[in-house]
C-alpha cells in the first residue's frame, strides 16, 4: 500500500498502527527499499523513523542486519505480564473509592469516545482514546512512581495488547470491562476492582501469543 506524503510522522504513525494490529508480524524485516517504494520520503526520513519506533520499543534495529518488528518470546511474554499484573493491582488497590465524581465523568466520556472509535473502526483513535482512559484511571493511585510504572509496562507491552483490539468481541468486552470498571470506582470494593484490571490485561496476551505460536519460521 503506497501512503500518500506527510513526512517523518506518517511513516512513524502508519508502521506503528500496523506493528500493534497485526498486519506486520513479529518478527517480520522492515527493508528500507520496501520503505522507500511505500512513502514518498527520503532514505533519512525512512531511518528516522525506524529509530523513533525503536525507541518505542515496538521495533529492533541492529547494526548491519537492518530493522524488525519486535518479537517477545513466549517466557518473555510471561514474565513482562507477571510485573505488569503485580503493578496493575498495585496501582489499582490505591485508588480511593468511592473514587471522584471528576474522576467518574472523565471516564464514562473517554470510554464512549472509545466506543464510537470502535464502531467508526478507527484503528488509531482506538489506540489513542484506550491509552487515555488507562493512564486518566490509574493517575488517580495518588503514588507518581507507580503511575509512571504502569505507563511504562503499558508502552513495552504495545504489540502485545493492542493485538486483539480490532476483533468485533474483543473490542466490546473491552467497552463493557471499561463500564464495569467505572461502576466499581463508585461503589464497588477496592480487591473486586483490582481484580477486574488484571483480568483486563490479559486479553491481548493471549491474542499475540497465539499469533507468535503461527507466524511462518525465519
């Protein structure tokens, strides 16, 4: 697919939407050449932009052998969801409920534009507004070190969650969790909402490594 011209950013925006949805598999070669024929850029712009993803960590770039998609393991899998869950519950077990009615109102608003993303199909928008309703709930854990922890585990797992985002069911049991979720910070107990923010991690785990376990051998 031939993207039309808008520089460093579309190449950056239009790869990394591909990376976290699936279309180009872990593992699979980025060759500059290919690049190239796909946007009107320059070889420097290409290069660019492989580093910029690079330092999202959705891309590995070594010298001479070129640029791939990152490709977890099925144990480094394990182990980044193990942290992640123990970070996640953390954060979530310090949110004071009955949580803010700011708080409330700010999420119920994200995740109805979540879900107008969604039935518009959206690919980036549902990225974008998903991330958002994440970082607004878990900024209320009143503790900066863990908040910023449970940003960084939601940026090294971007290829992995975000790959089951797109399925018609998925991306409604997601809706209906973000619900769930709200209802909880304003009555619910504290052990059943963190809970319930773990089980909501797991998903897109499960989604990437059924696409590692299928991806043709190198």
């Amino acid at each position: 697919m031939k993207v039309s011209a808008g520089g460093e950013d579309d190449v950056v925006d239009t790869l990394e939407e591909e990376i976290i949805y699936g279309d180009l598999a872990p593992g699979t070669r980025l060759v500059e050449d290919a690049l190239l024929a796909r946007f009107p850029v320059s070889r420097h712009a290409i290069r660019q932009a492989l580093m910029r993803l690079q330092q999202k960590g959705i891309v590995h770039r070594e010298r001479n052998r070129g640029a791939r998609v990152i490709a977890f393991t099925e144990d480094e899998v394990q182990q980044i969801y193990e942290v992640r869950e123990l970070i996640q519950r953390q954060a979530a077990l310090r949110i004071p409920l009955p949580a803010a009615p700011e708080l409330v109102e700010t999420l119920i608003a994200l995740n109805a534009e979540f879900a107008r993303e969604v039935k518009s199909g959206n690919r980036r928008g549902i990225h974008l507004v998903d991330d958002r309703f994440h970082s607004t709930l878990f900024e209320a854990c009143r503790n900066k070190y863990l908040r910023d922890l449970v940003n960084q585990y939601m940026n090294i797992t971007l290829p992995i969650r975000k790959s089951s985002a797109l399925d018609a069911d998925g991306s409604q049991t997601s809706i209906d969790q973000h619900a769930t979720m709200i209802s909880m910070l304003r009555k619910g107990d504290s052990w059943a909402f963190a809970e319930l923010c773990v089980d909501h991690i797991h998903r897109g785990r499960i989604s990437y490594l059924k696409r590692l376990a299928a991806r043709p051998l190198a």
